[in-house]
C-alpha cells in the first residue's frame, strides 16, 4: 500500500531559507505548497491568505519564512508608517497565516514561524525588527498552548547570505560578511540550507513545541 504523501505549506519559499527548507521537503515523497508575494499571494491582506488555505485543503505543516524587511534606523528618525507596515507583513502577516492555516491543519502537524536574533540582540538603530521579532516568539508560545496537539515553534535565525541583501552595494555586503566570519564564534556566515536544518527539527521532533530555535553562529553569546 502507498504511504500517504506529506503535505507541506511554506509562506515565503520562493528564495532565501524558505526556498532551501521547500527543497528539503521536495524530494517525491511529499507535496509541497509555495507561496509568496512574488506568486501573488500577500499575507498582510487577511481575505487573501483565508482563499489561499481554502483553495489548499487540509495539509500536514505550515512553514512561514515571509516578511524579512523591516525599516533600520533610530525612533526618532524611522517614519512610523514605514514600522507599521513592516508590522503588517511579518508579524500581522505570520497571524493571518497561522489563524487560517490551523482551520486545515493535521491534528498532528506543526507551525514554524520565523523571527530573528534581534529579539534577545540588543543592536542600535533595529527597533523595528527586534519588536516584530519579540512579539513573534511571544505568540509563538501562546499559539503552542491554544493550538495542541498541533505543535508551534519558531526559528530565529542569524545572518544569512540571502537576497534580503541584495541592495547593498557588493563591497559593503562582502565587508559584513567577513566582519561577521572573524568575529562570530562558529565562524562562518550561515547559508540558506545551514536555518532550514532547523526547520527540520522543529518539524520532526514530536517532543519540541512552544520553542525558539536559534541558529545564529552564536552572534548572542557574542
């Protein structure tokens, strides 16, 4: 007889570490579900993400890596309007995701949402990115206590050699990553495929559930 094939559902796989955690699981054997902006799909529009997990059905895990932006610089130079929309995609966004997602969702599946070191880091000028990161590991947990048996976690990645810096000018971006290789204990800057590891963690082990995965070359004990 068949084994039942998997379903996952990754919001944000279409680059960076959610295209690395869809390659994981895009291996045959299961069915994988991308989503993003750039395939039409905003999840800061509540109505939307509701058809889209409509059109899906019921499914096994929901992975979220989308909303990675968020406006740098001191409060009092930061519009507020700029915040709040960084608010709206990754944070907002990640609460519509998950509000309709756990309607479909296995009784044993999981969410993994994603935040970021800047949560527990304190770093001047990142106000925005460590309060959307905090109040994202906060729900996290909640969500672990209203959602069981479903597991939640989170994944709260370092620096990453993604396209989230592919703005910056070559020899800058080049400069941040060697800076980060002499000065972080595992010294290496992290690949895509170094985070979906731990998404496949958070996953697969049954006994993991209202946690916060850091994979961040150890930048917080730094």
């Amino acid at each position: 007889m068949d084994q039942k094939k998997i379903t996952y559902v990754i919001i944000g796989g279409a680059s960076g570490i959610g295209e690395a955690v869809a390659k994981h699981f895009n291996n045959g054997n299961n069915i994988v579900h991308v989503a993003s902006r750039t395939t039409g799909l905003d999840i800061s529009d509540e109505k939307a993400v509701h058809r889209y997990f409509e059109s899906i059905g019921p499914f096994d895990h929901l992975i979220v890596t989308a909303g990675s932006y968020a406006p740098a610089g001191k409060v009092t130079d930061v519009a507020v309007d700029d915040a709040k929309q960084a608010f709206d995609i990754k944070f907002w966004g990640a609460i519509n995701v998950a509000k309709h997602a756990a309607r479909y969702l296995t009784p044993n599946g999981t969410i993994t949402l994603t935040t970021g070191m800047f949560s527990r880091k304190v770093v001047a000028n990142t106000y925005v990115k460590s309060a959307i990161n905090a109040a994202l590991e906060a729900v996290t947990k909640v969500l672990a206590k209203e959602l069981a048996p479903i597991r939640v976690n989170a994944v709260s990645p370092g620096l990453t050699m993604t396209t989230a810096y592919k703005n910056m000018d070559i020899p800058s971006r080049e400069a941040m990553y060697e800076n980060a290789e002499r000065n972080l204990p595992a010294g290496r800057v992290a690949t895509p495929a170094d985070i979906a590891m731990a998404y496949v963690m958070a996953i697969t082990n049954p006994y993991m559930t209202g946690s916060v995965i850091d994979v961040d070359g150890g930048a917080l004990i730094n």
